[in-house]
C-alpha cells in the first residue's frame, strides 16, 4: 500500500471570520488525497504571530514536503503543474 501524501495547512478561523480560501484550500488537498496536519489560527494575535514568523502576508499557507507552497493560489498552481 503506498504512503498516504502529507500537507500541513495553517488557516483562519476566528470568531469575526473564516477564511473561506483556507477552506477551499483544505478542501483541494483532501481531493488530492492528502491527509491534512492542520493548524487552525483562531485569534487575531495567532494569525499575525504565524504571518510574521514566515514572513507571508495572507493565510492559509500550505506547506508539502516542508516546502511552503503558499496560499490556495499558490496550491492551485502547485497542483496544475503537477500534471
């Protein structure tokens, strides 16, 4: 059986808003066939101390193989280069 793919996803969900292109973006990995370590940032604080610590400007950021993709853009052209 082969090993399953792993990504690691940090998105935002706070109580004001849920980011929907994290959403979208859990959503592509689990139809890629990924299993998910997911980091849900659920203040304000938590998503500008992750922002500032990998020096992004936007959630979510999707890391596979340690290498960050970046956000559902990024994953959408990830994937369609891929092909």
């Amino acid at each position: 059986m082969p090993a399953k793919l792993r990504a690691v996803l940090y998105r935002m969900a706070t109580p004001e808003l849920t980011c929907p292109f994290g959403l979208r973006a859990k959503e592509l990995l689990v139809s890629k066939g990924f299993l998910i370590e997911e980091h849900v940032l659920v203040t304000r604080a938590e998503v500008d101390a992750f922002k500032r610590a990998h020096a992004v400007e936007t959630t979510p950021q999707t890391f596979i193989d340690g290498r960050r993709i970046g956000g559902y853009d990024d994953l959408v052209a990830y994937f369609r280069s891929e092909r």
